[in-house]
C-alpha cells in the first residue's frame, strides 16, 4: 500500500492501515471530513438557534413589562396599588411570573403579582430608576416551591406620583426544549450521513477505479509475445486517461526495443553465418588436401573479418551496459586523420586528406576507429572521391568526410547510425559491410560529448560531419634569441590527463592498423608542429619509422 495512503489514517493500527485498499481508505477519509464538518455545522447550528430563541425571549420580556408599566402609568382606577392589580389582570395570565412594586416612604411594597409568584416577597431585588430597563437572566422563585430560569425584566417609572417598578420573567423551557430536540435529531442525523457518505464514496471510487483494475488486468495478462496489445484507454481525459496512455507509450518503447534486440539476434546470426561456413569449408577442404594457399589466404580474411564484427559486437554491448568510457589523453585530431591518407585502399578509392592542427581530449585508438569507419563508409558509395577534413571552429574541432556517392536520403539520415541498418539493396558483403560502422561512430562520438550528422557534400554525395569540444589553442610564444653551445634540452614523455577514480576502457585499435612493431606496417606521417608549441616526442613516434612532415599549406594529396 503506498505510503501517502497510510498517512491519511495516523490514528489507525498501521497493520489495519496496511490492509486497506484505495477504496477503503477514500470511504474512511470521506467519512472522517464529513464527520468533522457535520459535527462543526451541528454545533454551530445550536448555538445560532438557542442565541435566536433567547433573542426573541427577551424581546418579547421587555414588550411586556413596558406594556404593564405604561398601563399603571394611566392610572385608570384613581390609586396606585388598584392601577397596579388592574394592570396585571389586564395584560398577564396566572402562569406568567410578574410583579408591580410600589415605593412608599419607608419600604417597597409588592402591590400585585401573578398567582404563579409569591405575593409578599419581590423576585429580584432589581430597582431600576425612573425610565430605565434593566435585562438579566435569573432563578425565578415559584409559589409552591423550585425555581425556574427566567430572562427577568425591571422597568421603571411613576403612578399617581409615586415610583413603580414592573419586575416581568419569561421562563427559558422552550429554548432549552427547542434546543434538546435539535441535538436529538442531530443525534441521529449525523451518524446516517457519515455512514451514507462512506458508503456512497466507497461505491463512487470503485466505479473510477475501474479502469485502473483494467489496466492492472490487461498488464498481468501480457507476456514477451502479447507487446503488440495496448491497454483500455477511458473517455475521460483524467489522470487515469493519462496514466493509461503513459502505460500504452511505455508497452510500445519495450515493444520497440524487443524489436531492436530481434533484429540484432536475427542480423547478427546472419553475419556470422557467412564467416563461419567458409571456415568450416576451408577447414574440410584442408582435411581432405594437403593445404591450398588459396584456402589458407580465404580463412585467414573470413577470421579477420569474423574478429572485427565480434570486436564491433562487444564495443557496442559495453555501450548499451555502461556507456563508453574513453581514456582521456590529449589527442592530435590532425595526426588521426592524416593515417588515413597513407592507409592502402585495398581496391577501393585513396582518401584525400586537408587538415589544420586541432587537439582534443578523449581516446586516440576511439577517434581514429571514427575516422576509419566513416572513410570506409565513404569508399563504399563513392565514385570517384573521398575527402577527409579537420578544422576549428570556435572551440569545436569539425571533422567532415565526404563522397561523390549517391547520398543518404533525408528520410534515412537518423536511421543510418542504428545498428546493422544498411541503405543497400543487396546484402552483399563487399558492398554493405556489417551495418555497425557507423553505429559505432555514433556511440563514440557521443562518449566523448560530441555529435554526428550527415548532410549533402557538395559533389553531390554524402558529408559525414563529426563535431567534438576542442582544446584551447596556446597563443604563440616569441621565438628566444639562440645561445650558442647551449646543452640540448631532454625529452620529455607527454603525461595523458586522465581521471584517476574513473573506469576507463582499455587502449583500442581501429580497424585493420596492424599492431606496433609488425612488418607490414604502412609508414606514418610525422606530427606536425602547432602555432606556438614545440613539438614533443612521444613513445609512438620513436617506435613510428620517419616521414617527411607535411607544411600547413601543403594542399590534400591522393595516393594511388
């Protein structure tokens, strides 16, 4: 049960708490916020109506001993005490509790009084001056014993010049008994209407969470085979509408990468099949002769090419597992590049190389499987031409290769980086290559926080533009006068900047560069010097033969 469920219900057991279901916990919290607001409204509507009743009580008291005073006041028997006991006749019944007192020289004397209070003794010793109303509520005394409360009234004034008071009590037993009734009522009323609303909530949120159980019931149902099936979406376009349409675009992301992983099986067993039964065609005519050279030289380009695809393969399953994580060296991008001009074509079309110095930080042997895999790509579509070209732009080192090809249409120029995508109509080994070479591309590109895209080159083909964050270029130093017989500096080997806590891959080497040290390794060009840096030996230039170094302004060669 989520948590935010359990803390609506603090005061419950949480082993209850755990037990109870959204529709459970909506009815209690409904019932609660009803129980609540009906017991505030209940008793704020007691006291509103017992402040009203008492109100309309003491209007009523007033009136009534103002009336009786007015009446003595008019003196309509010739004597005080007769107006008095005339005008409670007149205008009290037996059971009201009045009183007129008379004020003589010495005492105050009860002149008149209702049978219902004692005809001797005032019930309140309240003596209100001439024209003054006096208002308290009191225990009024009764003649044959007890007491009531009373809102109890004195008014003064005079009758044949002598002081009256008119003391007049109405008795509160109808407040109290109007009030008692409403509480009994809402006694029972409050009660009903909290269960009736727990119950009614209880009803309403199964019927909206149904189509939650619908969802919950067609998700249990799916298997690996059942993708394809989406969950009910409701008409109403509510927060389950839309968790039903978050559910439905999450099936179709599995159902997507279940079709990926398919199609990587599918091509992938495809690839390797064809190595495979050659070898093992080799393998047979072998046993059967005493060796082919032939066959020798077959097996040897089927293992080379079985190794490269399974060295693909396992670059790419380290990237979907962890990501790439490249060394982090200082990189000549132009030195990269300039391997390209020098690698044999191997039948193909020589790549043309025009660089100008750019240095980048990230994994020597990465880039230049970059470099290699987009100047094979070219030489596949290319007629004629396949120019490589490494600038600066800003703080952006831009490395573009491009052809005289067919191009990639627009429709295709996200999908060529998927894995084995191939734009070519025939699955011919020779002229689609595996489908992971540009793959490859973009997930190192992407490692070393660059991006990759393909555009129209300007002789009409393909342009594969490869963007990654350049190092800052040190402004030029002034050249030092020469000192004569001065010792000659010692060498110094470059450190790479690396991360120390960082997991980095291993050192790689790009397709087809024979290890260090082989005998048919092509010769390497010289690193050229930087604006403004001296140029530094490294452990692979002393074991890379001489060459002659290329000048800034040397134009692009082709090697035929």
């Amino acid at each position: 049960m989520p948590a935010d469920t359990l803390d609506l219900m603090p005061g419950l057991p949480r082993w209850l708490r755990a037990r109870m279901g959204v529709r459970a916990a909506s009815a209690l919290s409904a019932a609660v916020v009803v129980a609540a607001s009906l017991i505030v409204a209940g008793a704020a509507l007691v006291f509103l109506v017992g402040q009203s009743l008492r109100h309309t009580v003491e209007s009523s008291a007033e009136e009534r001993a103002q009336l009786i005073l007015e009446r003595v006041a008019g003196n309509f028997r010739g004597a005080v005490n007769e107006n008095a006991r005339e005008a409670l006749g007149a205008l009290t019944a037996d059971s009201d509790l009045a009183q007129v007192l008379v004020e003589y020289d010495e005492s105050v004397v009860v002149e008149a009084a209702t049978d219902a209070v004692d005809r001797n003794v005032p019930i309140s010793d309240l003596a209100p001056a001439a024209g003054e109303n006096i208002l308290v509520e009191a225990q009024i005394p009764l003649v044959g014993g007890g007491s009531v409360d009373a809102v109890l009234v004195a008014v003064g004034g005079s009758s044949v010049g002598r002081p009256v008071d008119v003391l007049y009590a109405m008795p509160l037993t109808g407040v109290q008994a109007a009030t008692d009734t409403l509480l009994f009522y809402l006694s029972f009323g409050i009660p009903i209407l909290i269960v009736v609303a727990g119950i009614t909530t209880y009803l309403f949120a199964g019927r909206a969470l149904r189509p939650v159980e619908a969802i919950r019931t067609q998700v249990a149902a799916m298997t690996e085979k059942d993708l394809a099936q989406r969950v009910p979406v409701p008409a109403a376009r509510d927060e389950v509408g839309r968790l039903a349409e978050t559910m439905n675009g999450m099936i179709a992301r599995l159902e997507d990468a279940q079709g990926v992983q398919r199609r990587f099986v599918a091509d992938a067993s495809h690839e390797l099949r064809s190595p495979l039964a050659t070898i093992a065609t080799g393998l047979e005519l072998l046993q059967r002769s005493s060796g082919d050279p032939a066959t020798v030289t077959a097996l040897r380009g089927e293992t080379a090419r079985l190794g490269k695809l399974v060295e693909a393969l396992l670059l790419l399953a380290r990237a979907d597992e962890r990501g790439l994580q490249p060394r982090r060296e200082e990189v000549d991008l132009d030195e990269v590049a300039e391997a390209e001009r020098g690698r044999p074509a191997e039948g193909g079309i020589p790549a043309e190389v025009r660089t100008e110095p750019v240095r980048v930080i990230g994994d020597r042997g990465q880039l230049a499987r970059v470099v290699r895999n987009l100047v094979d790509n070219g030489r596949r579509h290319a007629s004629s031409r396949v120019l490589v070209t490494v600038g600066r732009q800003g703080d952006v080192a831009v490395v573009e290769v491009s052809d005289d090809g067919p191009g990639v249409p627009p429709a295709d120029r996200t999908r060529v980086f998927e894995r084995f995508v191939r734009l070519d109509d025939a699955r011919a080994r020779s002229d689609g290559g595996s489908g992971l070479g540009l793959a490859i591309v973009a997930e190192v590109v992407a490692a070393h926080g660059g991006s990759v895209e393909v555009t129209d080159a300007p002789a009409g083909g393909a342009l594969f533009r490869v963007r990654l964050p350049a190092l800052e270029q040190p402004a030029a130093d002034p050249q030092p006068e020469p000192v004569a017989a001065e010792a000659p500096a010692p060498q110094v080997t470059p450190v790479p900047v690396r991360d120390a806590d960082a997991r980095r891959d291993p050192a790689t080497m790009p397709w087809g560069i024979p290890p260090v040290g082989s005998a048919d390794a092509a010769p390497q060009p010289a690193p050229r010097p930087h604006p403004g840096r001296a140029p530094v030996p490294s452990p692979r230039d002393e074991r890379r033969p001489a060459a002659v170094p290329v000048r800034p302004d040397q134009p692009g060669s082709t090697i035929r």
